[in-house]
C-alpha cells in the first residue's frame, strides 16, 4: 500500500510540475483509491468484531479529499497512513524482539542413543531416562542431567547472563541453553513437553497475545477522540462554510497517537523485562507491577535456595569428618529423602568412596538403618538415632547449633558417631534485592514461611523485613495476603512451590520462582523468574514503573499536539496538505518515544 501511494504521489507530482494538471489529479486519485479500499475491508472486518477504531477517520479524509476534489491530500494522507502502519508494525517486532529470540530457540531434533547407536528423532520422541549427545553449538531440547566430567553452557538465553557457566557430571542442565564447549552425554529427566524451555514458550507465546488495561483504555478513549474530530470537522464546515477546513481537520486526526504509543511502549517494558530473565505473561501485570507497594515473600526456595546443604561435621572423637560423611552417604543411597540427596552430593563434592548398604530398613520421614562394611549403622533424626543406641551420648556435638539448622545423627554399632548439619541457606543476594525493592518503591516486606516460627523469624531478622512469620498454611498465607490488600495496599506474592499457589492467584502481582519452580505456581502467577534468583525482580518494577511513565507522556503530548493542529484546522490556519505531514511527524515522533521503553 505505502510503494502504491508513494508511486502515485511521484507520478502527480511530476505531472503537475510539467504543466498535466488534469493527469496529476488522475494520478493522485490512483495513488489513493487502493489504500482506502484496503482501508475500508479492514475496517468491515473490525465491525463484525465488534470493534471501532480510528481507522475511521483515516478513511473519513480520503474519502472525503477525492469528493471534494483534492486529491492531492487524499494521496499524502493515504501516504501517510500506510506509512504510519508500516512504521508500527515495525516498532511493534522491534519491541517484542527479546521474546521473539526465546521462541526461534526451540530446538526441534536431538541425537538418541539406542543402544550404541545414534538417531537423530523428533524432540516430542524423548522420554525421561533418554540419553541424548548434545553438540557444539545445539540448544539443549530437554532438561536433563550432564553425564560427563563437565559441561559448558550458556544460559543467558534464560538468565539473561553472559558469563558460561560449567557443570559437573551430574548437575541439572536446563533445556534452552546452548552447548558452547565440547560435546556430552544428557540424560533426560522430563518430556520436552514439560521441559523448563517449552514452558517458557507457552508463556511468552500467551504474553505477545494478550493487551494491557492501559491498551484497551485506550481503545475506549479512542472512540471518544473519533466523536470529537467528527464533531469539530463539523463545527469548522458549518461555521465557516469553507470544506477544505473540515477536511484538514480528518487529516491532521489521522491517525491517533493514542493507539499507536501504548501498545508499543507496553511490549517493549515486556520485551525489556524477558531480557533481563522476568517473563511478564501480560500488559495488565505489567501495569500491576509499576503500582506494588508492599511484597509477601515464602522464604524456602525465595528468599534461601530451597534445598538443605551440608554446612558442618561434627564427629565423635578419634572420627574424621570424612569417615562421618562416608558412612551416612552410603547408607543414605538406599534412601530418596531429600535430606539422603544433600548428603550423597556431599559425599560426590568431596570425591567419597561409598560402600555398598545391605539389610536397610527404613521408617518414613526419621530415619533408616542396615549394614555398610559389615557394621550396623543407623542415619537419621536425632530421636531416631538415639532410640538406636546401647550407650553413649550426643549431647558433646550439640552446642551452639544454628537455630536454622536440620541435624543428622549417625551411630555405628550402637555407638555415637557424629553430626552431619544441613541449612537452607539464605541467597547471597537476598539482603541486596530487598533493599533493591525498597529503592524500587516498596514500603512493606513480609516474610510468610511454611517452615518453624523460629527459623522464620531469624531469617527475617537477618534480613531485615517489616514483619516475619512461620509455621503457615496455603490458607495462612492467603488470609495475609487478604489483610494486606484491605489495607488499599497493591500486593505481591513471590513464591515458588505447589502450597504457595492459592496466595500467588489472589496477589494483585503473583511472582514465581524460577522456570523450574512448581507448574501450579507457575500456571498460578502473573509473573515467572526464568533465573533462580530475586535480583531481577527489583530491576522488573523499575522498568515497568518506567514503561508505564512513557506510554502515558507519549499519549499526553501525542494528544496535545493533535488537538492543538485539529484546531489551527478549524481555523482555517492549516491547510490539509501540511496538516497530513504535520500529524506523521507527531506519530513518528510518538512511537519513537515509546520505543524508549526498550532501553
């Protein structure tokens, strides 16, 4: 539409300056009539949407500049128009650039073994226990385990980081990242389907699909500013009997920054947020975002990293902490405990030998006893160890112990033979991105755990939030998030497993942890963490606080300078010629304003 228009303005014009008027005129009509019949289906199809737009308008000007017999207008506003679309389609793809690059990252092939063999199959073909060669270059298809001596990946595909990062044999490698070392060997653990990348796509793909409040206010003032150019292109003809003043107020209304800014300021807040590592599945979430004053954070898997690790060994005289290690690790293989998982990485940290445990027996959730190297060997909860010995004491290990702390006892044989202490630690960034949340415009933290009252309380402590407090139900943590919204207090819920997703619903912002956090959690919230780490958040509400900031500046100023060029129209100041050229200065100038967003 636009090389049409465009050719029948060189056409005209070069005519007109030789002195074929008559044929200018005919060839501006030209120029003209396929844009506003591609116009007016357009705007046949929105009806039957239901939908009005100021597409309207646009063919209001046309039409009219043919039937008044000014064809040139009619061909720079058809010019224009095009134009302007082209312009906005492009700014659009600019701004949903960063989530446009996650979804052309889906891999579609891996290369499985069968046996000894290789077979390039389709990644829906992959199943957990699949072992896969992953090659330089490839994006992993799936999450899995590195079955080799190490990995080299970059992740910053899903944390936004460029730094590699390198894994063990062993470690979680998540789908989405890209090998850039040598080859390896991954072991699958879930489906493609289920896999941290092809979730982030469902995500991103439902984001470039849905439209902000903002955006569909926008619409609805949109139809107030057609009733507006259509009554003021009246008043203008009526009051002073010249048509052409009626016409040059329909171009320069053509078409409206209103429409034009805010979609595109609100994907690129979005796009700018994807880039940082936080997935926004929506514009409302976004405009959400900008307005929190007051979070509610779960602590295990938020603010600590979800998982207990071996802090302290504390052996029996005449023991070494490694024999300690040692003996709990192999009997623990025989476990699928969380707390067997921490000690047997441990044990692999430190490059332990374990023994193979025979005769165990296992009571849920205490502990567990058997045989490693010939001797009877028991791991678990104090209460249970104890209950298993024929003398001595642990009470010489137990001094000083952190209040956050998970012991595990050991005793060989019947006898004491150390402490293994395990923590949830808390992140090392987590002090930095509450503070970076307060700095953010946050008034009030909250601490709501799960886990004891006292841990809940230390952490909180050590953290310094406004409020702490622990031993919570699913529907604990839902009736804070009730009192604190009662208190006209916009609210957001950060969390990452099953039981926080009942809080994360009823949040005005519900943020999960992490693209691997529970699927309820995410289905749940408005927002995902593709990273495991709180940083980004804080980094998120500035953005859409700045987002928000730019789409309305774009439309006030956007607005203002139609208004005031719809009234120099009317008053017969600015001829439609000029006035078509005027309003594409305003809307080039409005959407690269509200391309800002991106940066």
């Amino acid at each position: 539409m636009l090389a049409i228009a465009l050719t029948g303005l060189s056409i005209g014009t070069a005519l007109w300056f030789t002195g074929f008027g008559t044929n200018a005129d005919l060839a501006w009509t030209l120029g003209t009539t396929p844009v506003l019949a591609g116009l007016l289906w357009q705007i046949i199809i929105t009806l039957r949407r239901g939908d009005v737009g100021l597409d309207v308008v646009a063919a209001l000007s046309m039409s009219a500049a043919l039937a008044f017999g000014e064809p040139l207008a009619g061909n720079v506003v058809a010019l224009m128009y095009s134009g302007g679309q082209l312009l906005e389609t492009f700014a659009a793809g600019r701004a949903r650039q960063e989530m446009t690059a996650l979804l052309g990252r889906v891999a579609r092939t891996a290369m499985r073994y069968d046996g000894t063999r290789l077979h390039e199959i389709d990644i829906t073909a992959i199943s957990p226990g699949d072992r896969l060669l992953i090659r330089h270059g490839e994006v992993l298809p799936v999450d899995g385990h590195v079955a080799a001596e190490q990995a080299e990946l970059d992740m910053s595909a899903l944390t936004g980081e460029s730094i590699p990062v390198h894994l063990a044999d062993g470690a979680e490698a998540l789908s989405g990242s890209t090998l850039i070392g040598a080859p390896f060997d991954l072991v699958a653990s879930r489906p493609a389907a289920e896999s941290t990348y092809a979730g982030i796509v469902r995500l991103v793909e439902a984001a470039q699909s849905s439209k902000a409040p903002m955006a569909r206010m926008a619409d609805r003032y949109a139809m107030g500013f057609l009733l507006l150019t259509v009554i003021l292109a009246g008043a203008a003809w009526a009051f002073s009997g010249d048509h052409l003043r009626a016409l040059a107020v329909l171009v320069v209304a053509t078409p409206c920054p209103l429409i034009l800014a805010v979609p595109v300021a609100i994907i690129s807040g979005m796009s700018r947020t994807a880039r940082i590592g936080v997935l926004v599945k929506n514009g409302g979430m976004l405009e959400a975002l900008a307005d929190v004053r007051t979070a509610v954070l779960d602590k295990t898997g938020t603010l600590t990293g979800g998982q207990a690790e071996v802090t302290e060994i504390r052996p029996m005289p005449g023991i070494t902490q490694d024999d300690v290690l040692r003996r709990a690790a192999s009997l623990d293989q025989a476990s699928g405990h969380v707390v067997a998982a921490a000690l047997l990485q441990a044990a692999a940290a430190r490059k332990l030998t374990l023994s193979p445990p025979t005769n165990v027996v296992e009571t849920a959730g205490e502990g567990l006893h058997g045989q490693i190297d010939d001797r009877t060997t028991a791991v678990g909860s104090r209460s249970y160890v104890i209950a298993q010995l024929t003398g001595g004491s642990f009470d010489p290990l137990t001094t000083d112990l952190p209040v956050d702390a998970m012991t595990v006892a050991i005793a060989v044989d019947g006898r004491p033979f150390g402490l293994i202490v395990l923590q949830d630690r808390i992140r090392p960034d987590a002090r930095q991105s509450l503070d970076a949340l307060r700095a953010a415009g946050l008034t009030r933290i909250i601490l709501a755990s799960g886990d004891r009252d006292d841990i809940a309380q230390a952490v909180g402590t050590d953290l310094g939030v406004d409020f702490s407090v622990g031993g919570l139900h699913p529907e604990d943590k839902v009736a804070i998030l009730r009192r604190e919204k009662a208190n006209n207090a916009k609210v957001m819920m950060v969390g990452d497993g099953i039981n926080d997703a009942p809080a994360l619903a009823l949040a005005d912002v519900g943020v999960a942890m992490g693209a691997r956090g529970a699927a309820a959690s995410s289905e749940a919230a408005g927002i995902v963490l593709l990273v495991d780490a709180l940083a980004p958040l804080a980094k998120a509400v500035t953005i859409a606080k700045r987002t928000r900031r730019i789409a309305l500046e774009s439309v006030v100023v956007g607005l203002g300078l139609s208004l005031a060029a719809m009234i120099a129209a009317a008053l017969g100041y600015l001829p439609p010629v000029q006035g078509a050229l005027l309003q594409e200065v305003i809307d080039v100038a409005v959407i690269l304003n509200a391309l800002r967003a991106l940066r």
